[in-house]
C-alpha cells in the first residue's frame, strides 16, 4: 500500500522525544496509528546513532508469546542497553492482558522512552488516567484530511473541486484506497465500522443486547448534525418496536464517542456564555461511514460537509460547539486559546434566500472575532460585510 508522510502527526511525537510523559497514540481504527508508529521509528533510526530501539508490534506472530504483562516486561527489559537512548514502542498493547502493569513499572523505572498504540475501545481516553500513574502525552489520529487525500492521489493545484467531490464520497479512510472499484471501498470501510469499531465496544462493555446498539448506531449514523438528545433517540427507537432505556442510550452515545466512532459537540449560548445541556450533536470520525453503512439513503449534502468542516476543526485543534444567538443556530464556534472564530456550513449559497440565512446570524454578533461561511462556491475567497466566504476545498486545503 502507498504511505504517505503523515508530518503534522510525526512532528508532535519528535516534539516530545525525551520527556518522562507516556505517549499514547489514540484515535479510530484504521486511521493510521501503527503506521505512525513505524515512520517514527524510522525517523529515531536515521537521526539517533545512539538510540536503542525496542519495537513490539502485537500484530505480528513473533510477539505473540508475550501476552502477559509479566513476559512483556521480561522481554523490554532483556533488550535495554545500558548508556543508549532506550526507546520502548508497543503496538496494539491491549493484546497484552494486564499491560497497564508494565508500561507502569516501565515508566517507573525512568530509563525508558515509552510509546504505545492500541484498539481505540480498549485504550480509551477517558481511561489513561486510571489505566497509567504516570504523566500521558495522547496524540489523537484522525482519518486522511482533504490534504493527505489530495497528496495521496497526486491532485494538483487545478484538480481542487473536483477532487473534493472524489473526497466527499470516498472520505480520509486510506485501508479503503488501494480498491478500484467504489463499492468494494465502501465494503471494506463498512466492515472497519461494523466489525471493529462496533465489535470492540461490544465486547470491551460486554454488552448483550446488540441489535439495540446496532439500532442506535444507524440511528446517530442517520442524524449526523443533527440536535438530538438521550431522550428523543430512545422515544425515536420505540416507534421502531426498539426498546431502549434513555439513561442506557446515554452509556452507549459515551462508549461511541470514547472509542472515537463519533465526536459529540454540545451547544453554547453566544450571548449568555453559558453552555447548554438540552441537546447535542453528533458527528462521524469520518464522514464516508454514512455512505458505506447506509447507502444513498437521504444524501444531505450540507450534513456531510458540516461533519468534514467539524472533524477538520479538531485536526487542527480547536475545541467546537454549536453556538445558539437568539434562538438562531450558529453551526461552530471554533475556540484554541485566545483565538475564536464563528462559522456556518452550507453545500449550496448560490441563491439569495439561502445565503441570507448563512449569513444573516453572523452578522448578529457583535464581537470582534472572525466570522465565515463554508460552502461549495468553486472560488476564491472574498468577504460580505465583513463575513469572509470560503470555498470549502479550499479551506480544507489551508486558505487564509
């Protein structure tokens, strides 16, 4: 399979060479976690004639006698070389039972530099706190940007619109690339959600009614960007002769999101600065999942460019909500530190009925801070009083 250079990835992890942290590689199955995992060993072995490399990737047979958090211990100490860099790699650590106990004792030890991958539902983030008494350093993994798409598949400068249009309908799921052919692509990316993700919070929660959360899953799949609530989804599946308890459907919406099968985002008061807790929405870790595990069934165009425009703010590492300004919805209120910026997300603003609507709850706020609608306009930027208006290939792509 081709690779890339995941750089914007990598880099964190060099930035963080030599701390005492444990670095924790996080993020959704088969979005690129072992991969990162070796471009960084390679990276040590070219620029560290000192270093002592100590890679166990469960993935492979050789490392299979070392399930037990005693034997994987036994081997990572057997390989430290006194006076080198120590440098302690583990992939898919969850295969090992009790592996909280030796990258404890590991860390303990102070002589180790640790880093370690695994199955998105058994190394959750909600977890390291209690799993490691040690200081965490997590590095989250998102599936391909627009920009990793468009180098993998060599795009140029004049391929933009059209290669977001190939985006939006194959998405940042690169095990899925190597297929020609759409519908063995969207099989294969079905079967990384059904039988990986889903499977893996199943047995992890050792939950025992699946069809009810099989029924939930294409419920949320169904509704992405939409305001929902505990609540309304349990009433929602009743109709559907699916019982469901509100406070069971509230468990599983945090085992989805903790496993990084969605990313919920609640709602902020713009003017009463307060957050709400009514309601939420909730997105895919990749957009592409609704086309391969529903099909064609209620293409919301506008829908899926809310979740790609949401999923790329938090690549790039702001934190999201959905703003409310007099009884108006603001689609994100992106915030990193001192910088804000409001944004509305549509598919189509061509006609004037429509971009009033975009438009007209920015220009209701009145701070300072940027405000922008992301659409498909097949332009450059240029701005409306103020609004700066985005082709949303080419803010995906990093214009300013």
């Amino acid at each position: 399979m081709k690779l890339i250079h995941r750089s914007l990835y990598l880099q964190k992890l060099i930035d963080v060479i030599g701390t005492p942290d444990i670095k924790v590689i996080t993020g959704v199955r088969r979005s690129g976690k072992s991969k990162l995992l070796e471009a960084f060993k390679d990276y040590i072995q070219k620029t560290d004639a000192n270093a002592n490399l100590i890679h166990v990737n469960f993935n492979l047979l050789e490392f299979q006698s070392l399930t037990t958090y005693e034997k994987l211990n036994s081997y990572v100490e057997s390989k430290f070389v006194e006076g080198k860099n120590n440098f302690v790699l583990i992939d898919e650590v969850q295969m090992c039972e009790g592996f909280e106990k030796t990258i404890n004792n590991l860390h303990a030890l102070e002589k180790y530099d640790l880093y370690i991958t695994g199955s998105n539902a058994f190394l959750l983030s909600s977890d390291l706190a209690t799993l490691f008494t040690g200081r965490t350093f997590k590095l989250e993994i998102f599936p391909f940007s627009f920009t990793e798409f468009c180098e993998y598949f060599e795009f140029t400068n004049t391929d933009t619109y059209a290669a977001f249009d190939r985006y939006l309908k194959e998405g940042g799921m690169a095990g899925s690339y190597p297929y020609k052919d759409l519908e063995n692509k969207y099989n294969y990316i079905e079967d990384v959600f059904k039988t990986l993700i889903v499977r893996d919070i199943k047995q992890k929660y050792k939950i025992r009614n699946q069809s009810v959360m099989d029924s939930l899953v294409d419920f949320l799949i169904d509704n992405v960007s939409n305001l929902i609530s505990s609540r309304n989804i349990a009433d929602t599946l009743a109709i559907s002769k699916v019982k469901i308890e509100h406070k069971t459907v509230a468990k599983y919406l945090d085992y989805l999101c903790n496993a990084y099968a969605f990313y919920k985002i609640k709602r902020y008061d713009i003017q009463g600065k307060k957050y709400l807790s009514t309601s939420d929405k909730y997105y895919l870790s990749d957009h592409v999942f609704k086309y391969a595990i529903l099909g064609n069934k209620n293409p919301n165009r506008g829908r899926l460019f809310e979740n790609i425009v949401a999923i790329e703010l938090l690549r790039r590492g702001y934190e999201i909500y959905v703003g409310v300004l007099y009884k108006k919805e603001i689609d994100f209120v992106a915030i990193k530190r001192d910088e804000k910026v409001y944004i509305q997300v549509s598919d189509d603003i061509s006609s004037e009925e429509t971009f009033e609507r975009e438009v007209s709850p920015l220009l209701k706020i009145k701070d300072a801070y940027p405000k922008i609608v992301i659409a498909k306009t097949n332009q450059e930027k240029y701005q409306f009083e103020g609004v700066q208006i985005f082709d949303i290939a080419n803010w995906l792509l990093g214009e300013k």
